[in-house]
C-alpha cells in the first residue's frame, strides 16, 4: 500500500479531467472560471508531488508562481465577467458572441 | 498504511467536491464547494511535506480568490438562469465525449507507465544552506528564481489595475 507519484499523478489527471469537463460542459462562465482553478489546482498538486518525490523544493516554487498567475487570471477574468455583465445582462457563454463574427 | 489511508480520503474528498463544483445548480453552492474542495488540496499538500504552500493555499485561493468569486455571484444578479438560454449550435455531448476520451488516453497512459515501473530519478542535491520547508522555499525565491518572483510581482500589479480598469463604470 505504498502511495507513488503515479497515484498522484492519477489524482491529478482525474481533477483536470473534471476542470476539462466542466469547461466544455457547463455555460455559466463563473462556473467554467472555477474549473480553470481546478484545473490550475490539478497541475500544483503533480509539481508538489514530485517536489516531495525528488526531495527538492524547487516543484513548491513554481506551485507558488502557478497560485500568483491563478490569481491575476481570476482578478482579470472576473473584471470582464463584470464589465460584460454590465452591458449584456447575462453570463451565459452561448450569448458572448460579439466578437465571434 | 495511514498515509495510503489519508491519500486516499482526501483523493475521494477532492475529487468529489469538485464533480459537485460542476455539477451543481447553483452557483453559490458550486463557490462554497470550492473552498472545501481547495481546503482539501491544503491537506493533501500537508501530507506531502509543504507545509507552507498548504498555507498560501489556505491563504490565497480559499481565502482570497473564492471572496473574489463570491463578490461576483452575488453582483450578477441572475434573474434568469444562465443555462436556461440553448445555442443550437453548441455540442455539449460533443465536448463530453472528447473530455472522456482525453480521460481514458491519460488512463492509459498512466497504467502503461506505472506497468513499465519507471526508473527512479536521482534528484541533484540543490546546495541549500537552510533547512525547513518555508526556509528552502524562500531562499530559492530570493536567489535562483528572483527574477521570475519579480515578473510574477509584476503580473499581479498589472492584473490588479486591469481588474479595476475593466470593472469601474467610468473612468
């Protein structure tokens, strides 16, 4: 019952896989911001757990810059969410069509 | 054995809030989800030896970045619900599908990798003068990654006047 990087690695392809699902699946753009931090989410925990397998702290640093760019894109992302908002009175993506033609 | 115990209850608990993050109606409930799924994978980083990221976990995506979301759910006032709208167009069984295929493509190859028993990698030994986790991790901030841990200073200084810039009414 040893756990190995590769049962991490299983965590963390199952929880980008639920982000990956979420964003092709749902159409409330909040919700589809969330499962982009899941998916940011699945992608620290595979650096921290092979920062601890390679007993090296250099993983826990780019976790680190993952989190900072995590939450410059939620800060941006929200800011159009809000300004769209504003404008359109909705969130659905399906209706965020005035830049695709 | 009680690590195989603690992976594997926090595995089940991550994992289920976060189906329960895309699955729920309402986005509230999706947004608290979050938190718990987030407080989740703080525990799953204690168990991995990194204590301090836990922390900023702790810190910045439960504490700060959900604040943030729930700011938003509770501005947007949905007086329709967001899925009630259907695009003809859109393929959502498509998408589905193509979710699940990437799902049993990565399966595979996890199962062909952890068959094949990769050989383990020799980590260089990183001449690190300190010990400690949040020691090991600030010291290799301030010297070898400086620059990054500017730019990363930098990015969330402009996101920060971009965030405000897009949602002020008026300048």
């Amino acid at each position: 019952m040893l756990i190995t990087p590769a049962h991490y690695m299983m965590l963390s392809a199952a929880l980008f896989i639920i982000g990956v699902i979420g964003v092709m699946v749902r159409r409330n753009i909040i919700i589809i911001f969330m499962s982009i931090e899941l998916i940011l989410n699945a992608v620290n925990i595979n650096l921290v757990a092979y920062s601890n397998q390679l007993q090296n702290a250099i993983g826990q640093v780019f976790a680190v810059f993952v989190i900072a760019v995590a939450a410059a894109e939620a800060a941006v992302g929200l800011g159009i969410i809000l300004a769209f908002y504003r404008n359109k009175e909705t969130v659905n993506i399906d209706e965020m069509n005035v830049m695709r033609w | 054995m009680g690590q195989a115990i603690a992976f594997y209850t926090l595995a089940a608990f991550i994992l289920g809030f976060a189906v329960m993050v895309i699955s729920t109606k309402d986005t509230v409930h999706s947004v608290l989800f979050l938190v718990l799924d987030f407080l989740f994978v703080a525990a799953l980083y204690v168990l991995l030896g990194a204590p301090f990221l836990a922390a900023i976990q702790i810190l910045v995506y439960a504490g700060g970045i959900v604040v943030l979301y729930l700011f938003v759910v509770m501005l947007v006032n949905l007086k329709r619900p967001p899925e009630a709208h259907q695009d003809p167009h859109r393929m959502t069984k498509f998408g589905l599908g193509l979710s699940v295929a990437m799902l049993v493509e990565l399966g595979m190859i996890g199962a062909s990798s952890y068959a094949r028993s990769a050989p383990v990698l020799v980590a260089p030994l990183a001449a690190i003068p300190v010990s400690g986790n949040t020691e090991e991790v600030g010291w290799l901030l301030y010297t070898s990654y400086l620059i990054p841990f500017e730019i990363a200073s930098m990015l969330l200084l402009v996101a920060m006047i971009g965030a405000i810039l897009l949602a002020k009414r008026e300048l």
